[in-house]
C-alpha cells in the first residue's frame, strides 16, 4: 500500500511505561502498543520497541516499514533532551524526514488542541505546559533525579519516605505506612528496594497511595497534597491564570483535582485527546509546512 504525503501520517508515542505507534490513512487511526521507549536510560531498548511497533503496524496495514517511514512523520520519546538524540534516533531508525522531540509537545497538542490553557501531565514522570496562541512554554519533565515532582514515581518514592519517617517517630504512623512496612518487610527492605527500584517500580506503588488517600489516610493525603501544591505553585509560575483551561493528565494527574485550590478546580476540564493523536496533529503540521 503507498499512501501520498496528504492522505498519511505516522506518529510515535513514547515513555517510560509504553511506546504507541500509530498511523492515519485517510481520516483513520491506526495503532499498535509495545514495550517501555524511554531513551535517555535505555536508547537501544527504546529503539527496539518502536521498531516493533512500526513492524506490527506495517503488517496490520499491509505495507512495508520501508514504505511506512517515508511518510509524515512525529516521534515524540521521553528522553530526546536534545538535538544530538534525535539525530541519533533518526538514524537509529532511518527516518532521516521525522521531527523527532521529547514527548512533552504531544501531551500538550492531544490534550489542548489548538486552545489555550494549561496542562500538568503526571505519569510514570511529570511535567508541566502552557500553551498560548498556539506557543508552547515548558516546565519540568527532567527524570526521576532532577525533577519529575508529583509524578507517580514521586508518590511512591514519597510515601516511602513517610514510612521511614515513621519509624523515626517524626510522622504518625497510618493504615498506609503499616501497610509499606509489612509489605517491604520492615525498613531494610524499603531501603534495599529504593536502592535498585526502577521509576516504573516506585511508580507502581502510586496506585495504593491514592486509594489510601481516598479512604481519608492522614500520609497518603499529605502525599497527595504536596503533589498539588507543586502543581499549583509550577503553574502559577508559568502565567496559569483563572481564565484558563487547565487540565490533569497522566496516569495519577486526576487524583489531585481535589487537592488544588477552588480556582483551579474551577479551571478543570477533561484533555480533549491522548498524547498519540497530538503527536499525529504535529505530524500533520509539519508536512503541510513543507508542502
């Protein structure tokens, strides 16, 4: 099957949880899901994965990968933190033509469109966007080390750390920290797991955290709350202001809608699109840029 440059796209998600490969053909989305494509801690890995993904998609649309990299292309992956990255990349995958960057700019296309607002984006990693007239300031986003605050590995690295603080006799113990102790098997074993744990590991653990924080656990909530406060304090300072739209996205982005402030709560609006088909409408963009 050969597609021109106005009736196909392809577009590529990536992150430290999954990689999405997708492709439109005439008005219709196509895709296919493989493995973590995070390409800062693992480059060869990533790139194995969206290999994989542009194979699985090339068979379910009965061409070639060959044929499937000529056309527009997006790729957007969690760890292109520069030009010499996406170079290497576009050579890794003989995409000489793709407009390759960090994953950041389709979260905020899919979510927003073409609107202005706001959006914290917090999953396996975290950061934070404010579109304008169609210009995207960014803020965040730069790994478990040096950033990524309120993302779901930063709830569980957290919450561990209420644990330990616990046992300190510097936090009231709870349902939750009771709960982290016996299942890590007391402070030698959080210690041991915090020193080899992945962000995917800490970030697992972000689910029992929010449910605790439901059920009214003082530590989950502080948790929580600190989760808000940065989200709140990050998009005040990139000229968040009531009049616009702000939206949570990502795997635990949701759970701190109740912990904002009223105006920001207020301000909430669900993503009018995944991250997926924001990489597809900049893969769009740029080919009729160079049309």
């Amino acid at each position: 099957m050969t597609e021109s440059q106005n009736t196909a796209f392809l577009a590529v998600d990536g992150g430290g949880t999954r990689c999405r490969v997708a492709a439109e053909v005439r008005g219709v989305v196509h895709s296919v899901e493989t493995g973590a494509a995070n390409v800062s801690t693992d480059f060869e890995g990533g790139v194995r994965q969206i290999a994989a993904g542009l194979s699985e998609l090339a068979a379910g649309l009965d061409t070639s990968v060959a044929e499937l990299v000529r056309w527009p292309a997006f790729i957007g992956l969690a760890g292109v933190t520069g030009d010499s990255v996406a170079d290497r990349l576009r050579v890794a995958l003989d995409m000489p033509n793709a407009r390759i960057e960090d994953d950041r700019p389709a979260a905020v296309r899919g979510a927003l469109g073409s609107s202005d607002g706001l959006i914290a984006h917090c999953g396996t990693g975290s950061f934070l966007a404010v579109q304008i007239n169609g210009d995207i300031r960014l803020a965040g986003g730069w790994g478990p080390i040096l950033g990524d605050e309120a993302s779901a590995q930063w709830v569980g690295r957290r919450a561990l750390s209420e644990v330990l603080n616990a046992v300190d006799q510097i936090q009231a113990k709870s349902s939750l920290t009771q709960e982290f102790s016996k299942q890590f098997g007391g402070v030698a074993g959080i210690v041991e797991f915090a020193g080899q744990a992945a962000p995917g590991a800490f970030g697992a653990l972000a689910p029992q955290v929010t449910a605790a924080a439901a059920d009214g656990d003082h530590v989950a909530r502080q948790v929580m709350q600190a989760g808000a406060d940065y989200i709140g304090g990050m998009a005040k300072r990139l000229g968040w202001k009531a009049e616009l739209t702000l939206c949570l996205t990502g795997g635990i982005g949701p759970h701190y809608a109740g912990y904002l402030p009223a105006d920001m709560q207020a301000a909430l609006r669900p993503a009018q699109g995944e991250p997926l088909i924001g990489a597809l409408a900049l893969a769009k963009e740029g080919a009729h840029e160079h049309c």
